[in-house]
C-alpha cells in the first residue's frame, strides 16, 4: 500500500553551489552511531570517508543502549531458535529471509567486537565465558551485556577509538546535515551546516544514511535529545520511499518520577527476576500473558496501560526486593546510581515506571545491501525499515542490526566508489531557491512541546481514528507556517524534521486498521491477516 504526501518544501534552507563552501569525500556517512561508524571501518581503507555527526559523537542512541546485544554464542542456543523468537515477536510481518541474514551475521559481528576491544561482561574471573542473559521474547539466555547496563557505552567507546586511528576516516562533530543533494535522480551528497552554522556541500560517490531513531516527537521517550526523526525526513524531501512509519516500539519501563529526565530501564531488569505490580502491590503480568514479565514488548507495555488505566494511576511498578541485593546493584549499576538520586533503592524499593516511545521500527526502505529507492543512497540502523523487525523488535536486535547493516551497506559503497573516479566527484548545478518567509515571529519551543504532546495522546501506545485525524489535521496547520520558515539554527530545523515524521506517523497509522504488534488501534483491535499483512509505504515523489 502506497500513501502519497505533499506540501513538502524540498530543502530545509536556501543555497548555491556559487555562495558556499565544498567538501569532496568518496563516501559520506551521515550519522555517528554504531551503524555508521561500523560502516566507515568497513570501507575500502583506499577511499576517503567522512563522518558527519550532528552532536559530539558519543551522542546517539546506540551509545544509551543499556541491555545488550543478541546473538547466538552458548552452545545450547541454536540459530534457528533466534530466528524463530525474532519472528514470533515482529507480528506476522517480519522477512523471513531478512531475519535468517541478520541472524546468521550475529556471531561473527559480536567476535568482531571483542578484537576491537570492546570488553564485554565474563562469568569467570580467567575471562573465558561470556554472560548471556535473557529478554522478553528470547527463548535462551543470548544477551551479551556490558559494565552491567552500560552495553551501548561499551561498544561506543571500542569503535569510536577504532575510528580515530583509521587515516582515511575524518569525523566531524556538531554539524546538522540539512539535506540530500540529489541530481539527475542519484544522491550526490548532502548540504550540512557547520558548528560555524556555514553552510558547506559535501559531494560524495556514496552516501550512506545512518541517523538513528525519531523518539523525541513523543512527550515520553528514552531517547536522548539529538533523536528527532532527522534522516527519515531528509529522505522524505527526496523522494526516498519510508515504510512501516506507524511501527514505534514503546518501552514498557521508562522511570516515570516528576522532574527526572525519563531514563530507560532496562529489560534485562525483567530478565533478572523483577516483578511488574500495580499500585495496589499486585503483580499483574499473569492476565495478561502466560511468559509474565518476559513477554515481548508490546505485550508489556498494552498490558501496563491497561493495569494503570484499572487502578487509575500514572505509573507501575518494578520490584526486585525478592531478588539478591548484592547482585542487583553489581548487575545495574547504572540504574541504581540513577534512581537513587531520587531517594531510591533499587534492591529495595519499588521503581516508578511507565512506558515510553523507544525504538522507530519504520523508516527507510532498504535491502539487504542497505540499498535505498534512490540510486547513491544506503541506509542502516534504526533510520531504516529492513524487514528484520516486522510489528514488534525483539530486544537487543537493534545493535546486531546496526551492526550487520553497517557491515553490508558498506562493503557495496565500497565496491561501487572503486569504480568511479576523482573526475565523477563534481559539483553539481543543485539550487535552493524558493520563496521563504522569515519575518513570522514563531515559538519553536511551545510548537515543539504542543507536538510531543499531541503525539502521545493520539499516537502513542493507544490510538483511534478520531484523534489520529485531530493530530494530522493539527500538525498540517502548523506545517503551513513553520515549512514556510528559513530558520538559522538546530532548533528550527530539528522541529520542522520532527512535524514532517509526526504527520507521516499518523497517516500511516490511520491508514492500518487492524491491530499488529506495537500497534494497537482501539477501533480495530484485532490483527486482520487477510487485508494487512502488508506493508504501508510512503513517498514524496507519489504526490
């Protein structure tokens, strides 16, 4: 199924090739998380590649990750078994073939890892044999973590020095890419504001789109500030086909304390042994599911709506005082330092949480390759739909996917910038001139609150045809005069990307009327095979 939208501008700001500065690269990587950087060390070590990241390079949700990493190491663990347990949780609408890839990849990409020295959690002192836990929606006990909830700061921190001591790699910090430049229907590069706010084109053989999620056009997120739905966007502009934009996974336990930030809390919590209960003490996860509190996701987190919207309460519960407290304050550390600066033991006292918009399971439609609608342009990570995830991501796929996506994306850049030669790296006659105006006095900070919000209510964990037809109507109103701005900063860009992937959201999720995975319509409750078991997908070119 094809949805059409317009109304689009197609470049954030005003620009040419005459008036601003040039940067040549034989592959641009647009993104500095764990699928792009592994993408920049798998390129040919003959080709120059750049690496533009929006915030310091530690900023990016693969540096947040807390439980882990799946991927079939005990040998009582089978890959059949993870790719049976993937496809259980995706809704009837994960690629079979996709899934068995990725999968298949895991082990040799974790192995990678550890020769990069990522320094991975052991059960012996002699460091001979990796921990593995277990997640909601795993059958064996597959998760690699790291310093105990700190997996994502880990693996960061090995492949981030990784790339510092590759020479052909140069990665620039705090530069906002605005754009795909885009010529005679092949991507070409990308227009990027430096920290200078100067505008620069950078022109590349190929492009490879690595931008991370959309969490932050949620009122309620685990996602770090820099997550704004940017690449999706970008893409969008182009004309690159996006799929599956109604899939969001929303964690089930995010700390809900008035003042705090909303810090995930991890799965693998549940997977240690924690209770899910209610305001009245009662654990309720058995009326909902017969795996309890390991069920997947989206399970959860329905299931935690429902109990609060019962009990009539803002919140649940964690608890894990029938648990060891030695071994849950060395298994968290992280955690624990972070509710206690709210008074909170974490052995002892029940945790306040609630779910949270978490994982973008939609994006940018790409094959195994990485490859994109638009010829020059691959993509990876949480910026792309791959099939891997269907409805529902199992937890601690999306490393492994960022992982082998960097991995296969890259090797066909590579393969495809060896053919081409310096000569090809051209400044093309791109030109943004469209009238713009820039004398409207706009509050981008009460526009981009009032979407968040907006977002929750009507395309959160529940939604309904009314209010998802409220918020497209709304959100088209206020596109009329912030498209319409040029701004000089972050601020206005990051809230123009964020309306442009809110109202793709909502299209896409009024448009599947049924009920699958992290998806819940409650005018359509029940999953409908025959008329949905398809994917939904969107273009800006079809307008």
């Amino acid at each position: 199924m094809i949805l059409n939208s317009s109304g689009v501008p197609r470049y954030l700001t005003n620009f040419a090739p005459k008036k601003v500065a040039h940067r040549f690269a034989d592959v641009l990587i647009i993104g500095g998380g764990l699928a792009g950087l592994r993408a920049a060390l798998e390129i040919d070590a003959s080709l120059t590649v750049i690496v533009i990241t929006k915030d310091a390079i530690r900023q990016s949700n693969s540096s947040y990750a807390q439980g882990g990493i799946a991927g079939v190491i005990s040998p009582e663990d089978k890959i059949e078994f993870h790719i049976r347990d993937t496809m259980d949780a995706g809704g009837n609408l994960c690629d079979l073939d996709t899934v068995r890839s990725v999968i298949s990849q895991g082990p040799d990409r974790i192995r990678e890892l550890i020769e990069m020295g990522t320094q991975f959690d052991h059960d012996k002192a002699d460091q001979t044999e990796l921990t593995l836990g277990r997640e909601g929606g795993h059958s064996h006990n597959r998760i690699i973590h790291a310093n105990g909830d700190a997996t994502g700061a880990e693996i960061m921190r090995a492949v981030i020095a990784k790339v510092r001591s590759a020479e052909n790699i140069q990665v620039i910090e705090n530069a906002f890419t605005l754009d795909l430049l885009k010529f005679e229907k092949r991507c070409r590069g990308a227009v990027v504001a430096m920290d200078n706010k100067q505008k620069t084109l950078f022109w590349a053989h190929e492009t490879i789109l690595c931008t991370g999620g959309a969490g932050q056009i949620f009122r309620e997120t685990t996602n770090p500030s820099v997550a704004t739905g940017d690449g999706h966007a970008m893409a969008f502009r182009a004309g690159v086909q996006l799929r599956d934009m109604e899939f969001m996974q929303f964690h089930p336990t995010v700390l809900y304390i008035a003042g705090s930030s909303r810090s995930l809390i991890s799965e693998a919590v549940r997977g240690e042994g924690a209770y899910l209960i209610d305001s009245d003490d009662h654990r309720f996860m058995s009326e909902y599911d017969d795996r309890l509190e390991l069920a997947p996701r989206d399970v959860v987190s329905q299931a935690i709506v429902t109990q609060m919207a019962k009990t009539n309460a803002p919140n649940v519960f964690l608890s894990l005082k029938h648990l060891d407290p030695d071994h849950v304050r060395n298994r968290f550390p992280g955690i624990a330092k972070a509710v206690a600066e709210f008074g909170l033991d974490i052995a002892n006292d029940p945790i306040p949480v609630r779910p949270g918009a978490h994982y973008m399971i939609g994006g940018i439609t790409v094959d195994n390759d990485g490859q994109t609608s638009l010829p020059g342009l691959r993509a990876a990570g949480e910026a792309t739909s791959s099939g891997l995830h269907g409805a529902n991501r199992l937890a601690s796929n999306s490393l492994l996917e960022g992982l082998v996506y960097g991995v296969s994306a890259a090797r066909r850049a590579s393969e495809e910038a060896l053919k081409s030669s310096d000569k090809d790296l051209e400044v093309f006659p791109i030109i943004s001139d469209q009238l713009r105006d820039s004398q409207a006095s706009i509050d981008i900070s009460d526009i981009r609150n009032s979407l968040r919000s907006l977002l929750w209510r009507a395309a959160g964990v529940r939604r309904e045809a009314a209010s998802l037809t409220t918020a497209i109507e709304t959100i088209s109103l206020w596109q009329t005069y912030v498209l319409a701005q040029e701004f000089p900063d972050a601020e206005g860009w990051e809230l123009q990307n964020m309306l442009t992937v809110g109202k793709l959201l909502c299209k896409s999720a009024l448009a599947r009327e049924e009920s699958r995975g992290v998806h819940l319509r409650t005018d359509f409750p029940g999953t409908n095979d025959e008329n949905w078991r398809k994917h939904i997908s969107i273009g800006h070119n079809e307008a």
